[in-house]
C-alpha cells in the first residue's frame, strides 16, 4: 500500500524550479514509470469506452504546449499575445501560485477520470484538488455562462470517442509556464480515445480570436497509473510558510506589513 503523505505547495520561485526537472518517479538513474498495463480498454455497461482511472500528466501540456502541436506548426499567437508571453514572468504564474490550470493545461501531478449517469469528472490532484465536470445529459451551453477556470464543458460520444465542449472561460489562467495567453472568447473542442487498457489520447482544439489569429490543435497522452491513488496535495494561494525551504522566517515579512 502506498503510503500517504501531505504535499506542501512551495513559493512561486521554488515551485519553478522542481518544474523544470523530470516529473517524479523519473530522475536519471532513479526509479522508472511502470509500463503501462496491456489489454483491451473496459467499456461500460452501455457499451461505451471507460475511461476511469488514475492518468499520468502530459509534459507538454505543463511546460509549454507548443510542444503539443504537430511536427512543423507554431502557435499562431497574435502579436500583442506573443509580446505578453515574452514579458511574464514564472512568478507570476497562477497555476504556480495555487490557482486551477484551467483548459488545456495540466499540472505534473496525476489526474483520475470518474464516469457516471449524466456527468463525467476530471479530479487534480495538483493545486486545490480542483476539478471539471463534464455534463453528459444532452444539455445545452448557456446563453451566458459564468466566467470560470475550467468552463462550461457539454460532452457527447461521437462512437467510441468523447467530445467536450466548453465556452464560459475567465482570463485569469496561463495555458503553460511559458506564459502563453488567452481571452474570455476561448473556446475548446477536446476529443478523447482510449485505445487500449493503458493509453488514453487527446486531441484539444484552441478557439481564440482574441489572441490567437487561428484555430490550432494540441495533441495529448497519458498512461494509467495502475494500483495507485491520488494523494493529499496542500497549496495555499501566497503561501508563506516557506522557512523550511528558504531558511526565511515568514514573521518578519508579516511585521513589516
């Protein structure tokens, strides 16, 4: 059994840096990822793919998700957006500082999929242990919806594949650490197979004339991390219980506040 323990988010500056090394379980001569396990993908009792389980992140779409495009294409960043993107800073990143990730990032944690009547959700264990939902009742979207992290997301299956669509974004959420932008008229169309018992695949196609002069599309992997759970994740927005790994005693910023 594994055995559980409690993740402390780190300071913005700190937190950078561990995302630029390998995720965890990857160190040069440290332990390996398990193989993905083999066989058939599970269907549910519909007969539709299952796509439940615990999924290891995808690095590119952590770091930089120009990484995610297809071999030869580029983001086509309007100009004030690539400006921006060259100006930011990794402290400043939200996703560093606690907040959701937003669509389509991931944070270099695991993520589950949980499947039932009606609606799908994406659990995180980075962050907040934030989480989407995914509404499976053949609604519709909101003439209007809320401004939120994660959106709006209506699925359906188009036969063995699972389509989301979500409108309804704030501005407040960075597509990558590289800072890459976005406005409130983002739209995205993520399409999700499980080809087999270990892989799960994705394709998210960005919609967003405010800063992006097309459509493009980012392509997505993950394998099951089989015989595990998520686990405890603690991160505060700001935190400043960072002595432990600084040397810094917090107290003496809060006196001269």
């Amino acid at each position: 059994m594994k055995q559980d323990f409690l993740r402390i988010c780190l300071p913005c500056a700190v937190f950078a840096a561990l995302l630029a090394a390998p995720l965890v379980g990857q160190e040069e001569g440290g332990p390996r990822p398990a193989a993905a396990p083999k066989g058939p993908a599970p269907r549910l009792a519909e007969g539709k793919p299952d796509f439940s389980g615990v999924w290891s992140p995808d690095r590119n779409f952590i770091y930089d998700i120009a990484d995610a495009l297809a071999p030869g294409e580029n983001l086509p960043l309007q100009p004030w957006a690539s400006k921006l993107t060259k100006e930011r800073m990794s402290k400043d990143d939200p996703e560093a500082n606690c907040l959701p990730t937003g669509v389509p990032r991931l944070a270099p944690y695991p993520w589950r999929i949980v499947q039932s009547a009606g609606i799908t959700f994406f659990l995180f264990e980075g962050n907040i242990h934030s989480y989407r939902q995914i509404f499976m009742d053949g609604r519709s979207h909101s003439k209007e919806p809320n401004p939120t992290w994660y959106g709006e997301s209506i699925g359906k299956w188009d036969g063995d594949t699972l389509v989301i669509d979500t409108v309804g974004f704030n501005d407040r959420f960075w597509f990558d650490f590289a800072g890459h932008p976005h406005t409130g008229r983002l739209h995205t169309v993520e399409r999700y197979r499980r080809p087999d018992l270990g892989h799960l695949e994705w394709d998210t196609t960005v919609d967003d004339p405010g800063a992006y002069t097309k459509s493009f599309t980012l392509h997505g992997h993950a394998t099951l991390q089989a015989d595990t759970d998520l686990m405890e994740y603690i991160c505060q927005e700001n935190n400043r219980d960072v002595q432990h790994i600084l040397g810094k005693d917090p107290r003496n910023r809060e006196s001269k506040q």
